[in-house]
C-alpha cells in the first residue's frame, strides 16, 4: 500500500471569520482587495499542482488536493514550486 497526501489551500471563510468583527466601507475593500490576491494565488498553485499529478476537489472553504506520494515528496514539491507553507495545510495518510 501506499501513501497519499493532501494538502488543503483556503480560499476564503465565513464573514464573521474574515472580518473578525470589523467593518466598515473601507475593511469591506481592504478585504476584497486581501481575498482576490488569496484566490489568484490559489489558481496559480491549483494550476501548478493539478498539472503535476494532483487531484482536486471543491470543499466549503478550500480546496482539497491530493497525490499518490508521501508527505517528504510533497514539502519537496511544493518548495520547487515555490508554494509558501502559509497558503496550505499539508497532511499524509495510508491508503
């Protein structure tokens, strides 16, 4: 048996969680301009990585990728690409 692993790339949250209680007309364009910057980097990195073997799925907050590969090869890959560890959650699991 091998080893597959997931990495999980947040997209955004529930209003409350974005806003943290704040708002006003201009936290309301901050955050636009903070959540579109999120989201091209996630399709650059969905682009990057579902071109490289991994299988994605649409999930409530996220996206859900995954790979035949162990966790180490993972890290690796998502260093080449350049992928910061702030962007994903990263876990490994046996099939």
């Amino acid at each position: 048996m091998g080893k597959t692993a997931e990495i999980h790339i947040y997209l955004f949250g529930k209003p409350e969680w974005e806003f943290g209680g704040e708002i006003s007309p201009e936290t309301i364009k901050s955050k636009g301009d903070e959540i579109r910057a999120r989201l091209y980097e996630a399709a650059d990195n969905l682009k990057k990585l579902s071109g490289n073997g991994w299988e994605h799925e649409l999930c409530l907050y996220d996206i859900m990728l995954a790979k035949s590969t162990s966790k180490a090869a993972a890290e690796k890959e998502l260093a080449e690409f350049g992928i910061e560890e702030e962007v994903f959650e990263l876990e490994e699991e046996r099939e």
